[in-house]
C-alpha cells in the first residue's frame, strides 16, 4: 500500500517536468528559445547545430542615476570628509656611543639582568 502511494507521488511530480517551469527546458517564441529548440533538434538529429547564438543586448539597462532616483546623483556625505592625520613626534636619537634601549625600562626591573 505504502509502496503504490510513493510510485503515484513520483509519477505526478515527473509529470510536469517539461512544461516550461524547468530553465534548461523553456523554449519560449524569442530568438534564444528558436535557438535552442534549433540546437536541440540538431543534437537528436545528428545535423548541424545553428553556429551563432542570439545575445539579448544591454539597451534598456538601467542607468546609475535611474537606479539612485536621481540625476546627478548627490555626492554622500562621507565621501567629503578627509580624516585628520595625527602625527606623533619624532623621537630624538641618542646621544653617538650611547646604547639604544630596545626593551621597556619596566622589564630590566628587580633581580632581572639588564637587557
């Protein structure tokens, strides 16, 4: 009983496999789904495929101002402001001969050798 459920399941999903819902299968009435129906006569023919293939040109891409909803597109207000540079003061060099201290003063402290 359980078994003929799960086959009549499977049959009415495998039912609708080829009506349009599928991308690979969609031969819409425009130049790429003649194509396409074209390519796949060929390939189950054994003929030759169509050698160009139609490519839908970008003409009514939206612009960048019509995407922001505004033209010239303001500029934000993050863009204009610089942060400021701090500087730190340089350091001034030793005195010539002197030795240069590399470790903090805090860990040559107590019954530690200096470094």
């Amino acid at each position: 009983m359980r078994g003929c459920l799960i086959l009549s399941v499977l049959a009415l999903a495998g039912c609708g496999e080829h009506l349009g819902w599928n991308p690979n299968y969609n031969f819409a009435p425009t130049r790429y789904g003649e194509y396409r129906a074209t390519r796949e006569a060929a390939l189950v023919t054994g003929a030759e495929s169509p050698r160009t293939i139609p490519v839908a040109r970008p003409f009514y891409a939206p612009t960048a101002a019509q995407i922001a909803g505004q033209n010239p597109v303001p500029v934000p207000p993050t863009m204009s402001v610089t942060p400021a540079r701090v500087v730190a003061p340089a350091a001034t060099a030793p005195a010539s001969g002197a030795p240069l201290q590399i470790a903090p003063r805090t860990m040559s402290t107590g019954d530690q050798p200096p470094l």
